[in-house]
C-alpha cells in the first residue's frame, strides 16, 4: 500500500468532498445533490482533516468544536477502496489531537459504521437526541 498522507486542509473543495462521500457511502445520508449546502458545511467546519494517497482524497473528517471541552464529529468518511487499514482511526486521532487534550470527541454512528467505533475504543452512549 502506498503511504497516507494526513492534513488539515480547511480549502478542501466541495467536488472533493462530494466525490468521497459517494466513494465512502456517506452521501446516502448527505444532502450531496446541494452543493450549496455543502459548501456551508465545509466553509462552517472548525476541523477539516484529510487522508491522502497519491494525491487522491481516500478520507476525511470534518468537525466542529470549541477546542477545550467538546468536538463534534460530523463527518469521517473513507473510500470503501480504503476502509480497514486504519485510515478513519488515524483521522480521528488527528482531530483528537487539533482538537486538544482535554477535548470529548462526539459524533453519530452511520449505520454501516455502529459496529466499528467500540472497535476502536469509543463508548457509546444512551442519551443522545437529535430534531425531528
């Protein structure tokens, strides 16, 4: 396998986006057809971390937090081509660490996904709610 490269890359373009959303399958549950509104969602991130290969985007997490007590992770995406070599863990630790240390990362399973964050040692917890 080539090398990843890893990056805060807050001018990631919203075709790069999109296109590893689709790549990942995170575009089911994106609204990728609103460019618009995934340009917001990039320009209005506090993190934006990248996974490289060769220059081609294989993943990404994109964040919101206050850099002291909590950061929300809403997107951690990665080229199915890519999954299970370690790829969105290493990115969440790079958003861990940009986030700083005393920082909870926080974020909501994709269903394909609920499996794999107790895997790499989240916990989860019962009280979450979300808008109707």
């Amino acid at each position: 396998m080539h090398p990843v490269t890893y990056q805060t890359e807050p001018s990631l373009t919203s075709d790069e986006f999109i296109d590893l959303l689709v790549r990942s399958t995170l575009a089911e549950r994106r609204p990728v057809e609103d460019r618009e509104r995934i340009e917001a969602m990039l320009r209005n991130a506090d993190l934006i971390l990248t996974a490289r290969i060769e220059g081609r985007l294989a993943g990404v997490a994109r964040a919101i937090t206050d850099f002291v007590y909590c950061c929300y992770l809403s997107d951690l995406a990665v080229d199915e081509s890519y999954q299970r070599q370690g790829i969105g863990k290493e990115l969440m630790r790079h958003v861990a660490e940009a986030a700083g240390p005393q920082t909870k990362l926080i974020l909501l399973a994709a269903p394909k996904a609920v499996d794999y964050y107790p895997r790499i040692g989240m916990v989860r917890h019962e009280s979450c709610w979300v808008s109707g």
